[in-house]
C-alpha cells in the first residue's frame, strides 16, 4: 500500500491530556504518510488566556462546569511534556508506526506550520474542551494551520470508527478533491463517495442520518469565503468525522 503523502505531523497541545484523539491523529498518519513527526506545543498563556476569559472549564470526563485549576497547579511542566512523549511513543509503537517527537514553544510551533512543505500533511487534533478550543493559543495554531500551503487534517477527539469509505465535497467534476480523493480511497483500500454539496455546513443531521456509518475522511478543497478556521473546527466536532482540507491551486500529487 503506498502512501499518499511523503510525511505527516501531527500538532497538538502538550497540555491537553486526550489519549483518544491521539490515537485518532496516528491511526491517519500511519496511513497516510510515508514517515511521521509531532509536534507538541507548550504554551504559558493557555490556561492564562482561559481562565481570564471564562473562569471556568469544561470537564469533558463528567461533562459538568467546574473552576479552574490554579495556574501554579496547572499541567504544561516538562515533566508533564515528557509524560506526553512517552505516551505518543506507548500509542505509536502499538500502532506499529515510528514517530519522531519535537516539544516546541507556541511561536517555533506556529513558525513550523506555515512553513508545512506543499508534499506533507499537517494533522491538527482538536482539543475536546471547547474552552480550550476558544482560547487564543489555539485559535492561532488553528488559522496558522489552515493557512498553509500543505493539506491540513482537522482531527476531532474521538477514536476513528471502522473503515467507512471517503466522502468528497467537490464544487464540479475538475474540483481537484476528487482526483486526491480517488488516489487516497486506492492507496488505503476504501471507497470513495462524492456529495453533491461543497459545503461542510450543508451535511446536516438528516444527512447523516441517511447514513448507516459517518465516513472514515471528508476532503474538500479550501473554499477561502467559507472555510474560516472557526467554521472548519466547529464542523469537525459537529460531524465528529476528520475533514482534510486541501489547497485549490496546486493539489497534492
């Protein structure tokens, strides 16, 4: 099985505890990509930029509000880093995948990404704390993501389901999703289905009811008018499917 792009790197939040997602994001990157890099991004001002603008934090275990953590207790530390790391390698090497494992400050990580060569993947797990989601560390890891040049994975944080097929959006029959859609359904050995909208927001719960499994990957091509950073996160916790978003110009070969 060849793979479709000549590396993959997974980005995430060195903070945020979410075993789930990064299975989810290595599972992609095992198929996907040829080679595999993560980046894990320590950030001061996360739980600074949280808790001055909520107070509160979702606890996604019990589902109820609580008051945060005071920062002095917080978990971006070295040693929490390196719990992570060791992690990422226990998840990888389950996977039968290798990985290499970078620990960067927010601005060498932001720097990383737009950089992102056109020939790779960039996934970008999305934390499942929406509080997290909305701080502003990550809303510019998000538009930083969404602004460079290699096809961004957004990954929810869920465990991926079953093999389920792809699902293109494509604005016409030369809408370049399709062609990169049709070489990855081949490479990974899964069906490839075309929707005869482009926009995320018009797959809605009737249509996924229609359904009788979500798609394993949504792909489409940036839509530069709709697919703002915000709209494509709340779509991929909405549809809680990874939505691969790729450049209109210069599509991946």
């Amino acid at each position: 099985m060849q793979a479709q792009f000549s590396n993959c790197t997974v980005v995430s939040i060195a903070a945020i505890d979410d075993a789930a997602s990064e299975t989810t994001a290595l599972v992609m990157a095992k198929r996907l990509g040829s080679t595999c890099n993560a980046i894990l991004v320590t950030s001061e001002d996360l739980l600074v930029s949280a808790q001055r603008t909520f107070g509160q934090i979702l606890d996604v275990t019990t589902g109820k509000w609580r008051d945060q953590r005071p920062l002095d207790d917080s978990p971006i530390t070295i040693r929490t880093s390196a719990q992570r790391v060791k992690r990422y390698l226990a998840v990888a090497r389950s996977l039968g995948i290798e990985v290499d494992i970078s620990v960067l400050e927010a601005g060498q990580a932001l720097a990383y990404v737009r950089a992102a060569p056109r020939e790779g993947l960039l996934i970008l797990m999305q934390p499942a704390d929406p509080l997290v989601r909305q701080s502003h560390p990550f809303t510019k890891l998000r538009h930083a993501a969404l602004l460079a040049q290699a096809p961004t994975l957004f990954a929810p944080p869920y465990r991926l389901p079953e093999s389920n097929g792809i699902l293109v959006l494509a604005r016409g029959d030369d809408d370049p999703a399709i062609h990169l859609a049709e070489q990855m359904g081949y490479a990974v050995s899964e069906p490839v289905e075309r929707c005869g909208t482009s926009r995320l927001d018009a797959l809605d719960p009737a249509w996924l009811a229609r359904r009788s499994c979500p798609p394993t990957l949504i792909v489409k091509t940036r839509d530069d008018q709709l697919d703002d950073p915000a709209s494509v996160s709340r779509n991929t916790l909405r549809l809680r499917v990874p939505i691969l978003l790729i450049d209109s110009q210069i599509p991946p070969e």
